[in-house]
C-alpha cells in the first residue's frame, strides 16, 4: 500500500499541518492523511533529511516502521468514523500504580488501562496472544500475564517479557480529556 500527495502550501498552511499530524501522533498514535488512519507503534524511526537538487530545496520527514516479522508494515485502521470512542475512567480515577478493566471496541472485547508509575497511560486488549486466554494484572509485579500458560507482558510497550505467543499486546488508543481518559481506537 502506498500514499503519495503534493500540495503548495504557504508557512502558515504548513506550520498547521505539522501541528495537527504532531498532536494526533501524541494524543492518539495516529497519522491521518485522506481519510486513512495510519497506526504507530509506540517507538519508530523518524528520519530528517535536507536536499538540495537542480536549483529545488527538498525536505523530508519520514517515518519507518516494522511488524513482527522485521518487514515494513503498513496495517490501517478503518476511516476515523467507523472508530468507536469510550470513556474508561475519569481523571481522579488516575492515580500511579493502577489498573482499570474495560470494554473495547465492543462490550465483548476485554481491554485493560495501566497508569504507569510515572503517571503515562497504556492500554491493551487483554486477550493473550498465544491462545486468546484473558491476562490478568499481576498487582505485585505491575505486569500482565497469563494464567494458562505464563506468559508475562511489560506494560509500557505490551511487549512479551517471558512465556508462549506473539510478541506483541494489541494497542489500544487513548485520548485524555478535561473530564478522563478514552478509548479512540485500536490496533488491528
């Protein structure tokens, strides 16, 4: 899948667009561009590179990324409309050290919020990603594991630490608001 576009903008335009893909990337770990939400992964590549060529100036941000398997991914999820939005908890609710249970994207879909120690959010489905068991918070270790099978989750990267499955949790995306925090969609 590709995605190419050109447009003449002046500073002003410019300064806006940056502003507005910086803010998603921040507030939600999306970039949209006509229409299509692309997901972040919580670290990538960002490359910066100035040319100059046959009298143009060009500059490039590039962002880069890789799934499991080491090869560019270029999952998507559905247009932003389609993107259900639920408030978990409410911002005295977020306190260091705790873990909220919730739904998401359906009523049937288990998910988790963690407040890590240093008062930044994560959250993820709860479903373990060797044979769809549902992870437990651990409150001692302030990690996610599984029952069935040990397998343990870091809960600031939803990387597998130790046990059976995949490598990663599925994300799920958080915006914080005045009144708490939401869910305003996942990873596919």
């Amino acid at each position: 899948m590709g995605f190419k576009e050109k447009k003449i903008m002046d500073q002003r335009e410019a300064g806006k667009l940056l502003e507005k893909l910086g803010k998603d990337i921040f507030e939600r770990g999306i970039v949209k561009l006509e229409g299509t939400r692309f997901i972040l992964p919580e670290k990538f590549e960002v490359e910066l590179e100035y040319k100059e060529k046959h009298g143009k100036n060009k500059l490039e941000i590039e962002f880069k990324w890789y799934n499991e398997s080491g090869r560019s991914s270029s999952k998507v999820s559905p247009p932003e409309t389609t993107q259900q939005i639920v408030r978990i908890a409410t911002t005295d609710e977020l306190s260091p050290g705790k873990a909220i249970s919730f739904t998401y994207p359906t009523d049937t879909d288990k998910a988790i919020l963690i407040v890590l120690p240093n008062s930044e959010l994560r959250a993820y489905s709860t479903v373990c990603t060797h044979k769809d068991k549902c992870l437990k918070w651990d409150e001692g270790l302030k990690k996610l594991y599984c029952p069935a099978h040990g397998a343990v989750f870091d809960p600031e990267s939803g990387e597998k630490v130790k046990g059976p499955g995949g490598k990663f949790l599925r994300k799920v995306y958080l915006q914080k608001r005045e009144d708490g925090v939401y869910a305003v969609g996942c990873a596919l």
